[in-house]
C-alpha cells in the first residue's frame, strides 16, 4: 500500500485508518481543510514521540468524519473531525506516563487528556492559540467527566 508520508514517522494513511470506518464501509476521507490540519497534528506527534524517548507512537483514532464521530459517540465538537486530535498509546509506556512525558517536555496542547488507557492529543485551530488544557476523563454509568490536571486513578 502506498503511504503518504507528513513527517518522517507519521503517514496520512495512519491518521485517516479507522476499524469502525472499515467495518461499516464509512467513507473516511477529509476534505482540504482537514489535510492541512492533519499535517499539523503530524508534526505535533513528531514533537511527542521525541517526549516519550523516540519510542513508536500508535494513532488508535485520528481523523474521523462527522458519520464516523456519531457511530462511536464522539462528542459533537470533537475536533477529531477537523484534524486536529489523535488518540495515542506508546509502545513500553502507560497512558499515565505518556501524559506526564508530554507535560514534562513542555509541549502546550489544546487539549491533552489522560483517558486511562490511551491519551487524547488535540492542537488549535491555524491561527487560534493552544488553550493549555490538561485534563483526566473519568467515564462512569453516567457517561464521562473530565477533572482538571493529568490524576492517576
Ligand atoms: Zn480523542
């Protein structure tokens, strides 16, 4: 398969792949506001994978289109669906100490969550400033909650 390459580890390909997509026969394909994005989050994930010690850096859920985001119960402003966030685990590493590599290196997110078992990575907007929030999403019967700061369970 041909990969489009963004950066020097991370494909186009891999921040569009979805299970889900796949499996429901989903088109998961952006338009070109989105690539532009998806370029940017790329480069993010390169700053990243250099905070978790040049380990592999897995994008379990990256770029979701509006159908993809309602069929997982994404919410309605995620900005997976504009490009700008990754879901990621690391090889060796707990999503806890993935979060706290990120903070650790300084890297100012939009949005980082520490979501138990996989870490949510979201950038700004061009030309808006990263709002620095760090948050832990606790998911209970009564759906999830975010508490302020990165909070091991
Ligand atoms: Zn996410």
């Amino acid at each position: 398969m041909s990969r489009t390459k963004l950066t020097t580890h991370f494909s186009l390909e891999e921040l569009l792949f979805s299970q889900e997509a796949a499996r429901h026969c989903l088109d998961n394909i952006p338009g070109g506001s989105v690539q532009i994005n998806l370029a940017r989050l790329a480069e993010t994930l390169e700053r990243i994978r250099a905070a978790v010690g040049n380990r592999t850096v897995t994008v379990t859920s990256g770029y979701r289109s509006p159908a993809l985001n309602q069929r997982i119960g994404g919410s309605r402003t995620s900005a997976h669906m504009d490009g700008r966030a990754a879901d990621i685990v690391v090889r060796g590493m707990t999503a806890l100490q993935v979060a706290r590599a990120i903070q650790a290196a300084g890297i100012v997110l939009d949005q980082l969550i520490f979501e138990g078992s996989w870490v949510h990575v979201g950038i700004a907007r061009v030309g808006e400033r990263a709002r620095g929030d760090v948050l832990t999403a606790k998911f209970g019967p009564a759906g999830v909650k975010y508490e302020r700061g990165i909070v091991a369970a």
